[in-house]
C-alpha cells in the first residue's frame, strides 16, 4: 500500500499539473447502460442478484461511467481524471497481474477541440508519468482506427468483419504473426491473400516519416477514411514534437486494441527493458510513518508516557505507544527496529526526577538527553537534525 | 471532490500520525463470509447473480472483511485504518445523505493489550478528527455492551431478547423515551414494569463519576458483566484524562449500536451545533489547482503557446492551455474567471520579438513583462511573490 500510494501520487501530481479535477461515480451502473458497449468482452460483465429494484451490473470500466455521467449532467466540456477499480469476470491470472478487480486510471478530456491538441496532451501526460514512475524505458505505440478500418476496406476485408479482425490484429503483442494470419483465415474466414496483405502494413513502425510516406501509399489513397487518419497522425507528430516526447512515442500499424468504443486515436504504453523499481520491489518497505516511539524503562510508567504522546500527538508529531501497562524495554526497541521507527523517547524515573527525557536514535544507538518542551518545538521545526541541535555537532540521524 | 480529498486528507494526517498503515480489501467477499454477522440488518447485504464461480456479495461494513484478512493472512497484531465503500440495500433518502453506496472511515487495534489502552487511543483520533474538521461543537457518547446486557438481566428481559431490545434501545437518539417503550412493550412483549426500569437507566449521563456512582447501584451491582463493563469505563475515563479529550466524552447509557458484533466498548460522535465549514457548503469550491494559464492575444500562435507551456508542465507547474488553434482572448481570460486561475501568461507577436512574457493577475488585470526563463524560475521558487518580485513592489498577488 505503501508503493500504491507513491506511485497514485505520482501520476495524480502529474493529472493536476495539467488541470484536471476529479470525478467519482458509483461501482454499480444500469445493466442497460453497460450493454453493447464493450462488443465480444461483455460476457465478462458482473451482474447483480436480482433481489428488487432496478437491474445492476459492476462497472467494466471507467469510460462507460464517466460518459453516463456527462449525459445525465449535461457537461460538455471538461477535463477530469478518475483512479477506482473495476470489475471482470475473467479467469484471474495473479502470476500475470490480471486480476478480477483492479485499478483503471483514467484521464479524459471531453469537449470540442481542435484536432489532435487535445490528443497530444494525453500521449504528454502518458509521457511524464512513465518517466517520472522510473519504471523503465518504454514507448508509447499510436495509431488511428480509421487507419485499420481503410486498411482493412482496402485489402479487401469485407465490412462486417472490421471489428472482429480488428481483435485478432490485437493479439499481436502476444501472438506471432503465423498465429494471428491462422485466427484470421481459419477461424474468421479471410483469404490468406487479404490476410498477407494485412501482414505487410501491420508490420510497420516509424513516425512522422511513415505517416508521410503511406500517403503516399497508392492503395492507402483509396480510403478517404485511412488518409484523413494518416493526416492527423502528422498533425499529432508535430505538437509532439513541441512537446518534446516524440522520444518515446512510434506510429506502430499493429496496435488495434479490443474495445468497439475507439473510434479515433489509439495508444499503449509499453515497458521495454524493466527498471530499478520494479525488481527491487522485494526491498522492505516502511508501512508507516512514525518518526517516534515513547517508551519506558521502568514499570509503572503507562501514566507518564500517555502524557508525554498526548504532547506529541497536539503537536502534530507521527509518534506510537505501547498498549501495555508494563512493557519491556526490550521489546519496545524491538518494535522499532521491526517497524523501521528511527526514534524513541525513553522514560524513566531518573529523568521524570531531572525533567528530562532520553532520545535514542535507534539505529546507532545514540542517546542525548533533552527537556520535553524541546523535543516537541524541535520535531516541529526540524525533526532531522534534533539530535545534532541539542549537541551542537554534525552527527545527523536521518529521517525519511 | 475537492472538499472530500481536503476531509480525507484530514482524516489520513491523524491515522498516520497515530502510527497507522493502510490495508485494501476487494469490493466482493464470499457471500457466507458475510452471513449471520450483521444480525437483523442482514437483508440489506447485495448480492451478486450467480453467473457460475464463487457465490459473492458486495461488502456491508469494512469490519468484517478487515475480520476475514487477519484470519486468511494468520495476522495477530495490526493498526491500520481503511476508507472505502460499502453498500446497502436500503431506501436511500438523499435529503438526509443516506444512499445505498456510501464511504466508512476505518480505524482498528488488533491484538492483545491491556484493557482501554487502545479504547482510549482510539476515542483520542475521533476527537482529534472531530476537532480539525471544524464541522462544529461535538460530544462523543461511549457506552460498554457489557453494562447494557447486564443491566437487561438486572431490569428483568429475558436472555434471548438482549439484541432485540438493544436495537429498540439504539433508537433513542431519534424517538422520544415513549415510542421507544412502546416498541418494547407492544412489539417485543417486556412488561411496562421493566421497560420503565430500563427507562430510568437509559437517561443516565455523566462522567467518570456516573460510573462510580453505578458502581455503588445495588441492583447493578448483581451483575457481574454489567460491573466489569463499568470498571472498565472508569479505567477509560482515567486514561481519557491523560489524553486531555474528557472535555467532549460522555458516558450515556442509551447508547447502543445496531450491530451483533460490538462486544465490548462502543461509542459515537454527534455534533451538537453546525460549524461554519458545514453551512458554507453553498460556496464556490474551485476544482482544480491550475496556477497559470497559457493564452495568445493574436492568431496563430498555437505552436508558440505550446512550447511555453511544455517549458511550465515540465518545470512541474500546474498550467493550462485552450485546445484551439485560434481562441479569442476574452474566451480565455473568461475561463480562467470561471475556473479561479489566478494568472495568464500572454504572448503576442510583440512580446515574442521582444522575447517576453506578458504576465496578468486575472482579478486584478495588473500586468508585467518577464522574461520566459523568469516566469519559470519564480514560480518554482515562490508562485505567489512573482508579481511584486519583478515590480519590487510590495503588491502581492495571494494563490491558495
């Protein structure tokens, strides 16, 4: 949870700079408005018991919601972002990451624009956020459905069969070409010459340059619908380039993605080479935050530290307690090391006598000893350097 | 949205600083998960259609779920808090914010410690919330299971009405004493003579005395459980002190919560007074964080607001650009009026020869002429001392 609240800042951080605000809506919709919006993937769909009342089904995604939302409210123009999870019933696959419940992270930008600049911003978002996730080095694929449609129409795929081939070209992420061409031709029913032809195109990659180039394309030219794709892939390309990420970013023909909602633009960010963060996610993580504990040596102490945490608690300090009346020394050491807390404040009778407390930084076992009013004002101020202040030397402890 | 991450950033600051982690459980739990814990509330749990698989419900509280992960996960000890949905099949009655999907706010102690400690830590965190939400005056009613059922047996209700008689009592707070005894009387069959015993105890309030004072009752004094539960509340009491939160505590002895699973010490805040922040809700909240907005004063200049606004994001400043080529001025100084951005950056074919920015403060139109380099070194430094910094005025324009 620890990580899930970092990396959820993280992209949150970045949705905001760009001026988005958030929205929320409820994990159940209408069974109606899910149905025919997802095509072959709506068998995956969790309804609920019919026990009364109107008919309900867990949201699929966030997309179907967030345009419900927009109809029933009348909004027309607006820039939000949305991070909840959503439900399918899949076969779960936990070695793989795929779960039956898990997070979608969406940013949507609704409105009339003009073209690609609205686009744009969204592959620079995706841009930022895999960069500063440090996940890795990556690239952001595009492409146009009417690219894939017009290239479909004119390899001669017949138009009924647009979506369903549009699926199997999904699978190439996956699949080897050999596979696809087979689902293609034995399964849907294409002539291995139509599907040959598909081959060609899907198997290119490049940029602006490519866009350019298929323009130039004589078959791609008879498809109104492919040149007006192609031409918004140059346009996109160009305020990409002002944007400076066009790094990371490939004009790839293959992608296709599942769902029968895109009608435009398409994109996917992938990893290319795993980085630091996500091996080391095996490294301890801290769970909490607590930069203090309060703790005593002798029995009798509870009333003692019960006031003292009362002080740091007023005083905004992350700070813990044993709830036993007569805990150890030992084991409240312990806690600290298991628990990562870099501090605690010791009592004991011959401080409560003095009007002090002992601070100890776990780690080293550094002890100094210093008045309550200090450590609360110190913490407050600068909670790294109390032990180096009260000393007046350059021995820091380290707090995260 | 806005106020709900404000309140929820209230809520987390305090957990957090009372040494709590975080834990996240699935929207479903098996549906016999969830049997038989919630008593006669239990008509109210959703449940999913069997589409084949596990047979599921959505959940109803976060207790149980939090119950069923310590006991799959073998975990003895834990502080952790948990904000997140639950559902209930109810009536909503959105006039007095009842709705069937609703967030709680979780905060549990598990494990084995000496009596009230946590109890009173955890008083501590509602009074502290309470308190920082500034939602107005509060009281925090505490009760103990133990005394009701004890004083049940003292007063004469037979053992297996206790819950039936506990949920009539739990009414208290919004039916007058008559109702309530006519539900016991006429609905579950105790006799007036008890019911009016009941009565007179269900009007008690106080403090650390009213449970010492109990503890003298001769006829409370029968019942074991009912003195343990008031030993109890007094030890409570005394640690309550410590933690400076008796001024808001009250031991009143009609309180008594729904469901099956309180044992022990259980408790409730209620406002007594709406505060301010309460009643002002009709203020306009602004819903996102942008700091400037990139805007052009003459035509075709989309390519050079671009640039500059890249230069912004990637400087990690909250900024927003029009999605047009060509937007007239006055439509974004008015979006920036509607949306409460404080400033816009205009660049115009003057200031780009002269290699400038114009920068204007939206309320007050004052305007300066920075350098590009400036705008974004200022705002990294000091957003809010931009103005006066290049004028070296003290005219300060004030960002939230």
């Amino acid at each position: 949870m620890a990580i899930r609240e970092k990396v959820f800042n993280t992209i949150i951080s970045c949705f905001k700079r760009h001026g988005a605000e958030t929205i929320d809506t409820p994990v159940f919709e209408l069974k109606e408005t899910l149905t025919g919006k997802y095509g072959e993937d709506s068998k995956l769909i969790y309804d609920l018991k019919d026990q009364g009342g109107e008919l309900l089904s867990l949201r699929y995604d966030l997309t179907v919601p967030f345009a419900r939302y927009l109809a029933m409210n009348k909004i027309t123009n607006i820039k939000r972002y949305h991070i909840a999870k959503v439900y399918r019933r899949d076969n779960p696959a936990m070695t793989r990451g795929r779960y039956r419940e898990f997070y979608q992270c969406d940013f949507d930008i609704a409105g009339q624009y003009d073209a690609m600049i609205p686009d744009a911003e969204c592959l620079k978002i995706v841009h930022e956020i895999l960069s500063e996730l440090e996940l890795g080095d990556f690239r952001i694929k595009v492409n146009d459905r009417r690219i894939l449609d017009g290239m479909f129409a004119v390899c001669g795929v017949p138009d009924d069969k647009f979506r369903t081939i549009c699926s199997t070209v999904d699978k190439l992420d996956k699949m080897a070409w050999e596979d696809v061409k087979m689902e293609m031709v034995k399964e849907k029913g294409l002539s291995e010459e139509v599907a040959d032809q598909i081959g060609e195109y899907v198997s290119m990659q490049g940029g602006m340059d490519l866009a350019e180039r298929l323009l130039q394309d004589q078959k791609m030219l008879q498809s109104k619908q492919a040149c007006a794709g192609l031409s918004d892939i140059k346009l996109l390309f160009s305020y990409l380039q002002l944007f400076q990420v066009t790094d990371k970013v490939v004009f790839d023909l293959s992608l296709a993605r599942g769902l029968d909602y895109y009608t435009g633009i398409i994109y996917e960010g992938v990893l290319t080479q795993a980085g630091e963060s996500v091996s080391a996610s095996a490294q301890k993580v801290r769970t909490t935050e607590v930069q203090v504990m309060v703790a005593s040596a002798q029995k009798n102490l509870l009333e003692e530290r019960l006031r003292l945490i009362t002080e740091l608690w007023n005083a905004g300090i992350k700070a813990e307690v044993m709830h036993k009346k007569n805990p150890k020394l030992l084991s409240q050491l312990q806690h600290c090391e298991e628990s990562g807390i870099p501090l605690v404040a010791i009592l004991g009778e011959q401080e409560l006598k003095d009007g002090v407390v002992k601070l100890r930084v776990v780690a080293t076992r550094e002890e100094v000893r210093l008045r309550e009013s200090f450590i609360r004002e110190s913490f407050r101020r600068r909670p790294c350097h109390i032990i180096s202040d009260s000393h007046d030397t350059n021995r820091y402890c380290h707090l995260k």
